[in-house]
C-alpha cells in the first residue's frame, strides 16, 4: 500500500518520511533568506513539511531498514541532514563573499565603527555588509536561483540513497577549493571602490605634503564617504554582473557534489 496513504503508516513509512525531513530540512537551514533569523521559525518549520509532504509522494522510495539502536539512527538523520547543507554551502561562500566585500568596502569608507543588526543572523556587522547582503538576497531571488536547489535536493534521492553520505578526500578537497572562493570573489566585488578610496588616499597624502596647514583628517571622511557611495551606484551594474557569473556556476558544482557525496563517487 501507499506509504503515505495508509492511515496508519508503519515505522518504516515514518523513518523514510523523516529521513527525507532532514535532507530537505538541511538545505534550507542553510539557503539565503531560509536561514538565519530572517525568518520565523514557524515558517520554515511549514515550508519544509509542506515541501516534503508534496515530494515524498513523487519520489516513491523504498523504505530503508530501520536502525535497531538509537545511535544507528541518528547516524543516517545527520547524514542526510548534511547532504542539504553540503549543497547550501556553495551559496553560503558566494554570500560570505559579499559580506566580506562589505567589511572591506565599509573600512574604506570609514564606517569601521558604525555597524548594525544583520536580519540574517541577528549580530552586529558593519552597514555596507548588511546593504550589499540584502542587494545580492534580491538578485539571488530574482534569478530563481533556489529553484536550482529545490530541483537539485529532489533529484539527489536518484543519485544519492538514503544513507549514502559519505565523506570522502574529493569532497573535503572540492569544499576547501570552493571555501577560497570566498576571498578571491570579495576583493573583484570590492575592487572598484578599494582602488578609488586608494588613489584618494594617495592623493590626500600629496596634499598633506604640499600644504601642511590643510586638515587632511577632517577632510578624508566626507570625501571618502560620497567617493565610496558615487562609486558603488555608478558600478552597481558591475556588481551583479560579477554576481551572475558566480550564481551560473551553481549549477555544474551541485553536479559535482553530487558525484563526490554519492557511494564510489
């Protein structure tokens, strides 16, 4: 009989319903907008049953041995937990990416000291990471980029068993390729106005030199300030472009972890 049709589904139907629970519960632990605190928890709590409750139908697993001890099933809950958030992670690096680009861009500007509530994660980080981290949030929805998620955490159930995760040396060495990321994508968002803030700086000093009574200190924080800001709007095109290119590459490196996390991959 239909698992999820009988009114009263074995232990097995439970463990498989619960088992997919978690995958689905991992990725979005770790999705943009998903996680965090952005979100109250009653609505993530829903969308990921209501999400399961619609997939679980289609999928039409068999479902696995049930574990005879406590330990044995919380191994196979954690791994399909991690398979959701090993595919979160990639975008995880793209936004860590942003916010670093934000730390950096704020230094510049000035606005070490001022710093704000990220909605995110709910602690205290400087306003140009929280601003550019909600721009890339918008660009990433409004690219349907965690549609490519939702689809990819659907099809890993026929490439990956229930159970199947398995950490091995390809993996951790793609995770730490793609965690390097990070740094390298940062300084190309940050880049325009890191060079501009560093000519003014070059020329503020010139100045300073050549006229010793000017007030070069005082003067360096407006200017920096409306540099910063003229170049961010006049480059903002640039910077999701560059974000565009780092959300295409989603696609080919979800394949690819789906390769490494699969048994003999």
């Amino acid at each position: 009989m239909f698992p999820f049709v009988s009114p009263l589904p074995g232990p097995a139907d439970v463990f498989l319903f619960a088992l997919i629970l978690c995958r689905i519960a991992g990725l979005f632990a770790a999705l943009p907008l998903f996680g965090g605190k952005r979100l109250p928890t009653r609505i993530k709590i829903v969308a990921v049953v209501a999400i399961t409750l619609v997939c679980a139908p289609v999928l039409q697993l068999t479902p696995p041995p049930v574990p005879q001890d406590a330990f044995g099933v919380a191994l196979m809950v954690m791994r399909e937990i991690l398979i959701g958030l090993t595919l979160a992670f990639i975008t995880q690096v793209i936004f860590a990416a942003v916010e670093f680009s934000g730390q950096i861009i704020g230094m510049q500007m000035g606005f070490s000291i001022a710093s704000v509530i990220d909605p995110a994660m709910g602690t205290q980080t400087q306003i140009m990471s929280v601003m550019q981290t909600l721009l890339a949030t918008l660009f990433f929805l409004s690219l349907n980029i965690h549609h490519i998620f939702i689809r990819a955490i659907v099809d890993s159930f026929s490439i990956i068993p229930l159970g199947g995760w398995q950490m091995s040396e390809a993996l951790m060495a793609t995770l730490i390729t793609v965690s390097a990321d990070v740094f390298i994508l940062g300084i190309r968002l940050a880049a325009p106005v890191m060079v501009t803030l560093l000519l003014t700086s070059v020329v503020l000093g010139v100045m300073a030199r050549s006229f010793p009574q000017m007030n070069v200190f005082m003067v360096s924080f407006p200017l920096n300030i409306g540099l910063g800001f003229l170049v961010l709007g006049a480059t903002l095109l640039l910077f999701f472009h560059v974000l565009e290119l780092a959300f295409g590459t989603l696609g080919s490196q979800v394949q690819l972890l789906f390769r490494l996390m699969a048994k003999g991959g």
